[in-house]
C-alpha cells in the first residue's frame, strides 16, 4: 500500500456508507471509523498489536453468559459506560422540569432481570453475610411530588463483597418493590463492602497491564421505573467506604454518597426488635420527566448543520412559532379591520391608540412581521451564510489535507534518502575493511621478501 493509501483509506472506508439508511447509524460509523483509523495510525499498529486485540476482544466474549457481562465490565473500567450515562443526563436535564433529578451512575454488570418483587419493609438479604440495614426514602418528582407504583430493583454485594450470582444460583440482597401511595419505600439487607470487579477474565489481565486496583467503593445499586418518568439507574455510596476517589468504573458522584447511620440494638423505625447493631440509611430517588420524542429529537440534529441541529434548530423552530403568531395576529385584525369598516362601525380602540386606528395598527403590525423576518433572514442567512460557512470550512479541511500528505511524503523521500545513506556507509565500512587487510596482507609480503633478501645476503 503506498502512503497515498494509508490516508484516502479512511476516507474510501466512510464512502462505503453512502447506502446507509438509518442517519444516526451512519453518523455513528463514520465517526467510529474516522477515530479508529486514526488510532491506528497515531500508535502506527502493528498486526501483531492488532491480533493480540482481536484475541482479547474474543476472550472477552468467551466470558459473557447468563451472569457475567464482561464487555459492560469492559465498559465500565474504560470509563465509557459513565460517559454515556453523562451523556444521557445531560441530555436529560436540559429541560427546567429535569433539573434535580437523583444523578444516575453505571448500572454495572450485576444486575439480574426477574428478582423477587417484596412487600414494602421485607428482608432482602436472605441470609448473606453483614450487618443489618434499613433503607428507606421516597420516589418522587423534581418538584417532590410522590410517585406512586414506581418499581424499585435494588441489589447489592454481601459484607464479604460477594454478589448473589458469584455465589450460588439462589437470588440473595436482591428484589425489587413498589413505591405506596405516598411515595415511600423501604426494606432491609445488609451493610455492603467494598470489592474488586471480577479480575480473573480478559479485563482483569488489563487491569494489571495498566497497573490499575480493580476495587469499587461499597455501595447499594437502584433502578426505578415509574410511567411518565425517565428511568433511573444509580447507586447509594457508604459514605465512609474506601475507594470512593478512585473508583474502578468512576461510577461515584458526590450526590450519591450517603450516610449509614450506626444505631445500637433495640426496636427500629419500623418498629422490629434488631438484637444487634445496626444501620439506616435515607435516599429520596427524584425522577426526572420522561423526554417527549428523544428520537425524533435526535434524529434532527443527525442531520447536520443546515437542518436545525440542535439548539441552534430549537431557537430557529421557535422564531418560526413566533412570527407565524404574528402574522396569523396580523391577518386576524385585518379581517376585522374590513368587517367593521363594511358595517361602518369605529374602532373600539381607536381614541386609545396613540397616533391612530385600526388603519395604522395594521400596519405597523405588519412592519413588525416584516422586520422580524428581515431579522429572522439576516441571523439564519436563509441558509446561504451557513453554506458559505461551511463551504469555507471544506476548503481549509482541504488545505490541511493537502499538507499532512505533502508532510508524509517529504518524511517518506527523508526516510528513504537515510536508508540510502545507511548503505553507502555500509559499502564504505566494507571496502575500508578489505583495504586494511590488504595492507595487512602487503606488509605480510614486505617482511617476508625482506628476511628473504637477508638471508640471500
Ligand atoms: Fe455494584
């Protein structure tokens, strides 16, 4: 492949997706493709490299089932699962009505679809080893109303930092719960420990290649679901849990970390007799409105520039809405205007108006349109200004491209001059060798003619 290849390649890869009929796949690929050829090229990978990546991602299938996830483990000790949940809530709290809501954080590879759904106060823990727990707290809106009926999964790991599935087939410190009328659920398990996410797979043998501790900080996972709201996956920290600054999956957020509140034995909240010590722990989940139409949102700013992407779409959208009011306002007083001079009836208005009647409001009525669609034309450019933009765009991207080719073609001319050089130095080494064994050689004959000659003599 010459080095004309190794860069119109990428661009001959993201060309075989001019058939793509779904526009965010094809924004997704495009990108992913961009991004991975110049990965490769950044750390110019080597097949060997790029097998031994193969061979891992394959490992990591091999280990996904029933119970274990390794590519979500994968994910998550990237840190890539946390960014989309970023991602998603920022998304997400874009609207007034969503700000407040409980921040969401990683789901993680431990959830398990189908657990038991428990009366409100059940026990959960099932017999895992830990000091006992009750937790408790309200479902509710942004703005606190309660949320009755939402479904409340909650799971966590046993006090030696073991999940149920790592431990047997029986579902333990997990079950799921619907919120009362007033909003409030709780139930107990156990206090969890910290732990290491599973190590013994091809994302453990990462984690020791980039010199990484695999630990979690103790924490209790909730996914809420309630019609109407967005769902919710996140976790309550234990506040005084080690780990919590450098958590394997940067799950952490200083919103979630709560309080587990030691308490001697005695009667609980709940009015249960506890004959050891034990903990509480309160944790409002406030659920944020479910987005409208994320689809055709998205599929909007998919589009690209020119086509209302985005913010810069959602205002134009709005000034349109603006201007169609006022001029379906202006044509409504218009056909007044014409009735109530056709019955010779005055303007009810016209000894208040400043400067006029119905005549003159009409037309600076109008003049109002007018200049707000001047004004509309001039910022959007009636598109030419962003075509003009992005016409400018291409040229310097060409630009560009024309001299990192130009750059990699001088850096290949150098490259290929030093291997030259190298040789030539070689040849030289190599000549300058057989002279000195030819001199040594002559000296050799010099001597011996020389004693010949003595001896003659
Ligand atoms: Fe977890």
């Amino acid at each position: 492949m010459s080095e004309q290849d190794r860069l119109t390649i990428t661009k001959a890869a993201i060309a075989r997706l001019s058939g793509a009929k779904d526009p965010r796949f094809k924004r997704v690929m495009t990108a992913l493709i961009r991004h991975l050829h110049e990965f490769a090229r950044e750390v110019e990978l080597t097949e060997e490299e790029w097998m031994t990546a193969i061979g891992f991602l394959t490992d990591t299938g091999k280990m996904c089932g029933g119970k274990r996830q390794e590519f979500i483990l994968l994910s998550d000790t990237l840190g890539v699962s946390m960014l989309t949940v970023m991602l998603a809530q920022a998304r997400a709290t874009r609207g007034r009505a969503s700000r407040g809501a409980t921040e969401a954080t990683v789901q993680g590879p431990f959830f398990w679809e189908g657990a038991p759904e428990m009366a409100l106060g059940a026990d959960i823990a099932n017999g895992v080893a830990g000091e006992p727990a009750f937790y408790r707290g309200r479902v509710t809106s942004t703005r606190g109303a309660p949320i009755a009926g939402a479904l409340i999964d909650v799971w966590s790991v046993d006090a030696g930092g073991l999940y149920d599935m790592q431990t047997g087939e029986e579902m333990r410190a997990r079950a799921k719960f619907r919120s009362d009328r007033e909003g409030r659920y709780s139930f107990w398990s156990v206090r969890p420990a910290h732990y290491p996410v599973p190590t013994d797979g091809p994302v453990g043998r990462m984690l020791r290649a980039m010199g990484r501790h695999a630990y979690r900080p103790a924490h209790v996972h909730f996914m809420v679901r309630a019609k109407g709201y967005a769902p919710l996956v996140t976790h309550v920290f234990d506040s005084r849990s080690k780990y919590l600054d450098s958590d394997a999956v940067f799950g952490v957020r200083d919103s979630l970390i709560g309080k587990f509140t030691k308490h001697p034995a005695g009667t609980a909240p709940d009015g249960r007799r506890i004959p050891s010590p034990y903990y509480t722990v309160d944790f409002d989940l406030r659920l944020a409105p479910q987005a409208k139409s994320p689809t055709r949102r998205r599929c909007r700013a998919d589009r690209g520039p020119g086509h209302g992407a985005g913010e810069e779409g959602d205002r134009r959208q709005g000034e349109a809405a603006r201007l169609a009011d006022l001029r379906a306002d202006a044509t409504r007083r218009d056909r007044l205007s014409r009735e109530r001079r056709r019955r010779g009836a005055r303007s009810p208005c016209r000894h208040r108006t400043r400067g006029g009647g119905a005549r003159e409001r009409l037309h600076r009525r109008r003049a109002q349109v007018h200049r707000g669609e001047q004004q509309a034309h001039r910022r959007n450019g009636g598109g030419g200004e962003a075509r003009r933009a992005q016409g400018r765009l291409m040229g310097v991207a060409e630009r560009v491209w024309g001299a990192l080719t130009a750059v990699i073609k001088l850096e290949d001319r150098v490259t290929r001059q030093s291997e030259a050089l190298k040789a030539q130095q070689t040849k030289l080494e190599d000549l300058t060798g057989r002279i000195i064994r030819l001199e040594a050689q002559l000296e050799l004959l010099t001597s011996a003619a020389l004693v010949k000659r003595l001896k003659g003599s």
